[in-house]
C-alpha cells in the first residue's frame, strides 16, 4: 500500500513537473506581459514535432533535439510576437482571447493536414527506459529524469528574472513601460525575448513530454484548460507559485485516476474550486 502511494506521488510529481515546464511561460506572457495568451500550448506541439520530426526522420538523438525544440519554438514566437501578437497588447482581454483561440484553431487544421490525425510515435533511448531502485522503491527512469530537468531549468530561470540585468528589466518594462524607455531600455525588444523565452520553455515542455501527454494535432484545445489551471491557481507571473500549482494539480489528478478511476478527471478541477475560494489571487502573487 505504501509503496502504490509513493508510486503515485512520485508519477504525479514528473507529471505536475511537465505541465509547470509547459505552463511557466504562459504564466510569464499573462502575468509579466498581460497578455491572455490561449495559443500558448501551440508552442508545445510546435516542440512537440520538432522533436518527432528529427527522430523519426532524420536519426538525431533524443537529447539532441531539446535544445532544438527549445529554439525553433522560441524563434516561432518571436516571429508571432513581433508580427501579430504585439499589436494586441492594447487590446481588450476579449480580443486578445479570440485572437488567440483563433490561432489555435487555425494550427490545429494545418498540423491535422500535414501530418494527419493519428497520435505521433516516439522512441526514447534505451538508457531513459525502464525503472531504476531508490531505497527500495522501483521508480520509472524517464520521470526521474523529468524531475530533474524542470528542478535545473526552474533554478535558471529563477536566477535570470530575479538576479540578472534583462529580469530587471523584464520587471521594469511591466510596471512602467514610459519610464522603462526613458532609462534607456528597449521595451519591445525585451517584450519579443521574454515572449520568445516563454514560448521556447512551451516547446521544451512539448518535446520532453510526448511519452507522457502524447502528441497530436488537437494538443493545444486538449491541454489548454490544465495550462490555465496552473496558472490561475499559482499565480500569474510568478515562477514558485506555477510550480507548486502544477506539482499540487499533478499529484491529485494521478492519484484521483489511480484511486477513483471512475470521477478522476473531475478531482484536478475540483481542486481548482478550492483552491481558488482559498486563494482567489493564486497561490504566490507577483506583488505579494
């Protein structure tokens, strides 16, 4: 019993830890940039075939095509940003969420037509295969690995907003983009690269977690509420409180799967209820 609970944990932990990998830039473009981004998750599939497509087609290494996934995806939305998102930024939330949903719908219908609407494979390697012991407890190899992943990234992210000179501008340009230009900085180059960074951490998240959210064209509708739950739940704009919304949102969401199979997709909402009512600004907000 014990261990079928640690078992859960531990699958909702790698769980929670991809949607938080996933989610952090759009809580970055929500509560950084005021932007209701629901296109967000297209960032993730984008990754998602980057990674496919390089495996399955031309042979590269697994782990060589993160940091591709990383950067195709970032250069998607940085082009996106400066062509379409960026002429919204004045814009009522309303046309900024059909804007969005539009987007949305329009990549669903050329990724379906492209690559058809079947589930896309992907072959780990061997090495990210199978479970491994840990005081006595089996534990999948690839999970242990995603843990560790998001634990390094959320650490240098961390550092680049809070400790670093683009963070303090990031910070600067949203509480007051006139006086940001009037020290010197550029706010739309540093609005484009904070939205580009977002977008490369979606396609990340998109690539490492085709083995474990799977991959198909309808991802960005099929996810996009679990995006916005993490968010709205941790609070826009910050890193800590994504993490532990989608750590918390993991966890129950496996274990009401595991243990109530028959009401569990329903127990990661219900948990938005409540946590919402106790915390109606998210759990860690920006300005707190």
């Amino acid at each position: 019993m014990l261990g079928n609970f640690i078992g859960v944990l531990f699958d909702g932990i790698a769980y929670g830890s991809l949607l938080f990998l996933i989610s952090v830039g759009l809580s970055v473009t929500m509560g950084l940039m005021n932007f209701v981004n629901l296109a967000h998750g297209v960032f993730a599939m984008v990754g998602g075939f980057v990674t496919v497509e390089l495996m399955n087609r031309m042979g590269v290494p697994f782990l060589v095509t993160l940091p591709i996934a990383f950067v195709i995806s970032a250069l998607v939305g940085f082009i996106l940003e400066r062509s379409l998102y960026r002429r919204l930024y004045q814009a009522s939330e309303l046309d900024q969420v059909l804007f969005s949903i539009g987007l949305v719908f329009m990549v669903v219908a050329a990724a379906t037509y492209v690559w058809g609407p079947s589930q896309q494979p992907v072959h780990l390697p061997e090495w990210l295969k199978g479970q491994v012991a840990i005081f006595g407890l089996a534990v999948g190899i690839y999970r242990l690995f995603l843990i560790g992943v998001v634990v390094l990234i959320t650490l240098a992210l961390g550092l680049l907003i809070e400790r670093t000179r683009f963070g303090a501008q990031i910070r600067a340009s949203v509480d007051n983009q006139q006086a940001s230009k009037g020290l010197g900085i550029n706010v739309n180059r540093v609005f484009s690269l904070t939205f580009a960074l977002g977008s490369g951490l979606g396609g990340l998240g998109g690539s490492l977690g085709i083995d474990v959210l799977g991959l198909d064209p309808t991802f960005p509708l099929k996810y996009m509420v679990y995006f916005l739950i993490v968010v709205a739940v941790g609070g826009a704009g910050t890193i800590r409180g994504p993490l532990l919304a989608a750590i918390l949102l993991g966890v129950f969401d496996v274990a009401g799967k595991y243990y109530v199979p028959a009401v569990g997709a329903f127990v990661i909402y219900g948990m938005m209820v409540v946590l919402l009512i106790l915390f109606p600004a998210g759990l860690i907000s920006r300005r707190s």
